[in-house]
C-alpha cells in the first residue's frame, strides 16, 4: 500500500510541474485527472496490441507458428523518470516477450547457430508486430525528436560451440562493445574473420539482427534519437531449448505535448473527458443501454479507434452531467447479438413494465430510453443498415470461412484483409443473419411503455473505417441519385441520431480520442451544464451538425451527421427536451 501511495504522488508530482507551463493552474483534482487519462489510455492500447497480436499469431502459417503453448505478451504502461533538466517526466514503456509453458522435447526458437531474426519464428513475429504497432497504435508516442531508449535481449543455449560459427558481417564487425552477458558486464568482439566462437557472440549477434531489423524497416525510430542497450544470456541448463529475444522500447518524456496541450487556457472548453459538470438533481426517468465494440475477435474486423474511451465517456455524462441514477446503466462491450438482445433489449423492456403506472387496465409509460451504440456498421445489399455485434458465426459465407486450407478467400496469403473484395448479395444476405438490424433493434420494444426512446449511433455504416480506410463491405445496388434505398422502420416514439447517414463515413476525431459525433454531443451537454431541461433536440442537432461539418471540413475528413424519427415524432422530434 505504501509503495502505491508513493507511485501516486510521484505521478502528481510530475504532473503538476509541467502545469506550469500554462497560464491556467490546474487544481489537484484536474491533475489527478489527467494523470488518470494518461493511464486508462495507454491501458487502451495494451488491450488492443495484446489482442492483436493474439489474432495476428492464429492467422500465421502452420510452418511460422509458435508452439501451441507459446505466449507472445505484450506491456505497456507509464514510469516515472527524470528528464535532462533535473524535472519529473513520465515515460511510456512498450515490451515484448516469447514465453512456452513446457521445453522438454522441443528446440525453441532460433535453429542451432543461425543468428538471423527472419530464421526464428517468435523473433519474426515480435519484430513484425512492434513495426505494426510503433507505426499504427503507438505512432503518436514515437514522435520526431524523442529520445527513445531500445533494449534488446537476446540469448543462446549452453551448447558448446566446437567450431567457429560463420558470420558474414552483416551488422558490422564489432570491437570490445560493452554488453551484460548472464548479469555481468563484458566487452565482446566479433569480426568476419574470427566468426563467431562462443554463446556470448552468438547472443550478441542475434540482438544486432534485431536492431538492425528496427533500424531499416519501423518508420518512426528513423525520426527519434535511439540509444541501444543489450542484454545477453547462456542458459546452460536448459541445453538446446532456449533460444529466444525479447524487446523493450522506452519513450523519455513521452507526454510533455499532451500534457502541454492539456494545461492550454481553454482546456475546460475543448476537452470533455475532464471536469464532466455535476447535474444539480437526479433523472430518475432515464434508463441507458450503451453498447461497445472496439476490438472485435474475428480477423476480418477491424478495431475502432477510441471507441471505448466514447463509451466510458457517455457512461459519466449520463451519470454525472444529466444525473441519471448508476444502476440505471448497463454496458455492454464486445457484446454478441444474442447478448444485446438478452442482457440488454430484455433488461429495458421488463423494467419498463415494473416502473409502468396504471390508467384504468392500461399500463402509464414511466420510462425514457437511452441507447448509445458504438462500433462498427454495415450496410447490406439493399441498403439497409445494421449494428455489427461481436462473435457471429461465418462458417457459411465463403468468402470469409476458412476452407480446408486453412485459408479464407477474404484474406490474402500474408494474412491481411482484401477490402476491395466486396462481398455479393446472396453472401451479404448470409453475413446479416448474425448482424443486429438497427430497425430490428428498436423494433423490438413495440408494445412496452416507453414514453420516449432515443438512439445515438456512432458508427460508419458506408464500407469505411473511422480512419477513412476501407472495411468489409456489399457490393450495394443503390441509385445514389434518386436516394433509392431502405428507410429505418421506426417505432412510432423513437428518434435516432446517426454520425452519418448510411452512405458517409463517420470519422474519428483523433486529438480528442473520440468519433466526431460522441466529441460534440459530449461538449454540447457539457456547455449547457444547469441549463439543459431548456435545450431541445433540435437545438443539440443544429449546433452538433455545424459543429461537426466544421471541424471535419477542417481535417480533410468531410462528415454530416443523420438522424430519423418514427411517426409519432416525425414533425415534432426538434422540440422535446431532455426530461427530468
């Protein structure tokens, strides 16, 4: 407990050294905040590399796979440092590591002297998946000018090495280098001429292989200063079954524009993942549903950047900004469409009977429904669209099922999707089967009192990602002229507001760690804190719909927001209001 205390206030600390920089002062509880955001978020990406690499690893060919009980685990996290003026920095620390349960009867990873990373599979691997995700997850930490401290550990068997193994000088010749071989500190030398004649070499060989791997082929530590360290070892005891490297990247002072940016004069105004304003009474009415798929278990799914900092998100603006009653909220993430329906549909429909009033035999509508779905969408043959859930089974669409090959028409021979194959109708008809239809969804709470059901969908329904790179997809057969395709059935009380309707694209607003849609619906709530029982659907739709069109213009990523209303509110859904 103490140990933890002391890490807590030492993050404070680095914290509120940096607050200086701004005009504002920020108080301890916004320190603590942003501390708190620093760590959610790089837990983020330590769930999705993780869940990456996991997916990458099963996708691989049988003749690169790890042993069935081989691990590649992946760290990310947040230390404490100091920087070169004497300061408290925080730095961000990615690592990652091959383990295998058992090593009797198997020669792990690199064969008996070969020294190459591209001749071992978990060295592969591990090279193949920090280029990914030092470009893509984490290219924001590993920006130009950053001192970047790269470890490379590296080993070798206890294997005598009776003759000299040969060594092309591939990586150069090397002349008393300093490195840590088995714990302790060694000046080591290899040449072309003398190759290598001992474990120690061999070790430190294989670490240059890496680094040279790091050096040529991830983009990003071109641009940053890096300092190598290496580590190496002989496991005598283990024989011939341990082989193996692991690699640590460590960004110094990895925040410092974060944290800048953070302690800017308008941060109250442009960030709404801080100071969420406390709404003066309860909204006893409200029962919320929030649904999140970020990371999804098929392969052929792509990830979807910030959406569970949305969820959580919209989870405390519910709670906090309108008051809405904790256990009135119920999350779902990575949720399958059985699952949504049962835990979720289920739950809304029979509280909305137990909260029922009565008019003479009649049950009295008590209730307002929330629903506020992020993830992926699709878009089918016919144009309608649908909630893409976690799980659904594809074993009957040819070209995403695995045939006896092992391989899927839809993934091409390195394991990547093929985007521009766009699936036909009769196998988009297969693929909607396991979809959630968003007019299925409302639909089914007909005939449950319910005064009012509301749905916010963040989620791109056209074929593209939030990134604007292209996803699974229908070859739709759509008069995008004369706007020829399937409208929502609405229930008669439901309005929708979409990030864009079925044929646009719904970006992600990435300095803000949001999709556009949820960002300003949130600032919007946050701007009307103690005033919103005056704001009108209406006025929350024109001011996120200008908003929206500005700010993505700005970025290049063009995006206008969509909305529907059943019959009831069809004319009249601009002036009801948020009720409490």
């Amino acid at each position: 407990m103490k140990k933890v205390v002391i890490t807590v206030l030492a993050l404070v600390a680095a914290v509120a050294a940096w607050c200086q920089n701004g005009e504002v002062q920020l108080n301890r509880e916004y320190q603590a905040a942003i501390r708190e955001w620093l760590e959610q978020d790089v837990a983020g990406r330590g769930r999705a590399m993780q869940e990456r690499a996991e997916r990458m690893l099963l996708a691989l060919p049988n003749d690169e796979k790890l042993y069935d009980e081989g691990l590649v685990a992946i760290g990310s996290r947040i230390e404490e440092g100091v920087g070169a003026d004497g300061q408290p920095v925080l730095n961000f620390v990615y690592d990652i590591s091959y383990n295998c349960r058992h090593m009797e009867g198997y020669t792990d990873d690199y064969p008996l002297g070969q020294y190459r990373w591209d001749v071992s599979n978990s060295a592969r691997a591990m090279c193949q998946l920090t280029k990914q995700f030092v470009e893509g997850v984490l290219d924001d930490l590993f920006r130009a000018g950053k001192d970047v401290t790269i470890r490379i550990t590296s080993s070798a068997d206890g294997t005598d090495i009776s003759a000299p193994i040969a060594y092309g000088g591939e990586y150069g010749d090397f002349r008393y280098m300093p490195t840590v071989f088995n714990g302790e500190p060694l000046r080591l030398s290899v040449s072309r001429q003398s190759g290598i004649a001992n474990n120690a070499q061999l070790a430190y060989v294989r670490a240059q292989s890496v680094r040279h791997y790091l050096e040529t082929e991830v983009r990003n530590l071109a641009q940053t200063r890096n300092r190598y360290e290496y580590i190496t070892r002989s496991y005598i005891d283990t024989g011939a079954q341990y082989r193996r490297s692991s690699i640590e990247l460590v960004v110094h002072d990895a925040f410092r524009e974060t944290i800048d940016l953070m302690t800017a004069d308008k941060i109250q105004d442009d960030y709404v993942d801080f100071n969420v304003p406390q709404a003066a009474g309860s909204y006893e009415e409200a029962y919320v549903l929030i649904l999140c798929n970020d990371e999804y278990r098929l392969p052929f799914l792509p990830s979807v950047p910030f959406a569970m900092n949305d969820a959580n998100m919209v989870r405390r603006y519910f709670t906090r900004a309108l008051g809405v009653p904790e256990r009135h909220v119920k999350m779902l993430h990575g949720a399958t469409k059985q699952a949504v329906l049962d835990e979720g549909v289920h739950w809304l429909t029979d509280l909305s009977q137990a909260v029922a009033g009565h008019k003479g035999d009649a049950l009295d509508p008590q209730m307002d429904v929330y629903i506020y779905y992020v993830g992926l969408g699709y878009t089918d043959y016919d144009g309608k669209g649908y909630l893409v859930p976690d799980g659904f089974e594809v074993s009957n669409i040819k070209s995403l099922a695995v045939n006896k090959k092992g391989k899927a028409p839809y993934m091409g021979a390195d394991g990547r999707v093929n985007y521009d194959i766009p699936l036909s109708g009769k196998e988009s008809g297969r693929l909607t089967k396991g979809l959630l239809g968003i007019d299925e969804l409302l639909g089914k709470f007909k005939g449950f009192p319910i005064r009012r059901l509301t749905m916010v969908i963040d989620a791109s329904f056209d074929g593209n990602q939030r990134n604007g790179q292209p996803m699974l997809r229908a070859d739709r057969k759509i008069d995008t002229k004369k706007k020829k395709r399937r409208r929502m059935n609405l229930r008669s009380d439901a309005v929708v507001l979409m990030a864009a309707d079925l044929d646009r694209t719904a970006y992600a607003f990435d300095a803000q760690h949001h999709g556009f849609l949820t960002y300003f619906l949130l600032k919007e709530v946050k701007g009307a804190a103690g005033r919103m029982d005056e704001c009108t659907y209406g006025d929350l739709y024109d001011a996120i719909e200008r908003k929206v069109n500005k700010e993505s213009a700005l970025q290049g990523r063009w995006q206008e927001v969509g909305g529907a209303a059943g019959g009831r509110y069809k004319d009249s859904w601009r002036g009801l209001k948020i009720e409490k």
